[in-house]
C-alpha cells in the first residue's frame, strides 16, 4: 500500500489577513504614542509656577529666595514686592524687586533664584516687622502671572 502524503497550503484566509492587518496598526498606533508622550518635556504641564521660600532682611532691604519654573520662550520679568503691614503713622514701606527676563533660565525645569528687594525713599525694615512679600511674573505688555503672596515677620 502506498501512503500519500499530502502538503495543504497556507493560504490564509481574507478575514485572518485583515486581523492580522488590524492588529498590526493598533501596535505601531500605540508604540508611536508612546514614542510622542516619552520625548516630550518632563514637566509641560509645569507652565510658570513660583513659590517663595524664603524672606530675610539684607541692608538696605530685602531678599527673597524663590523657586521659579518657565516655559521655554517666554519674556516675563520675574518681580518681587514687599509691604510693611500694621505701620504706625505714616510708616508705609515698600520694596521691590526684579529678575530680568535674560537672567531666568526658563526651561520646564525648576530652579532657585534670590532677588534683591530695593526699599523706596523713605522706607526702611527691621527686624521683627509684619512684612508681606508678592512674587509674580511680569510681561512685556503689562499683564502679571502666577502671583504668589506670603506674610512673615523678619
């Protein structure tokens, strides 16, 4: 007796071909998505955040020592404002301060700054006053961004 033996063909068939097809755009979909979300900045979503960390008193003024976080591109001015609060009399001080936009170093990461605060004519602080002290972000056309307040006693 004679054996045969028979070799079927592999043809595969129209609907197997499409999911093969199907699946194998949804893998490079999704590993093109990730490739995207992984070679984008880590902190995007950071925009232009700021805190204060830290009041003292520095003759003639004040420092303030900030944490800053800049997008890319942006040419705002980081400044700083201090008020006496509970003057007695006509005791109203102020001072501020500036970071220009050149000396920020603004890409999605944080970083520290300490800016200088300048008092007006006439004011002057001590230690144990009421101080309280406003960082923000200032714009070449006026408008002021991420305001940050904090009141301490120097």
């Amino acid at each position: 007796m004679k054996s045969v033996n028979t070799v079927r063909s592999a043809k595969p068939t129209k609907a197997s071909a499409l999911r093969r097809r199907l699946a194998g755009t949804a893998a490079v979909t999704i590993l093109a998505g990730a490739g995207v979300l992984a070679a984008a900045p880590s902190a995007v979503a950071k925009a232009n955040l700021l805190a204060i960390d830290k009041v003292s008193l520095r003759e003639p003024g004040l420092q303030v020592n900030v944490t800053y976080s800049c997008d890319t591109g942006i040419n705002h001015q980081l400044v700083a404002n201090a008020t006496k609060l509970n003057p007695t009399g006509h005791d109203e001080s102020t001072a501020a301060g500036t970071i220009k936009a050149d000396k920020l170093a603004c890409d999605y990461n944080s970083h520290a700054a300490k800016v200088a605060l300048r008092p007006s004519a006439g004011s002057h602080f001590a230690k144990g006053d009421k101080v309280k002290v406003t960082v923000f972000y200032f714009d070449n056309d006026g408008f002021s961004y991420a305001r940050q307040e904090t009141s301490v006693v120097l």
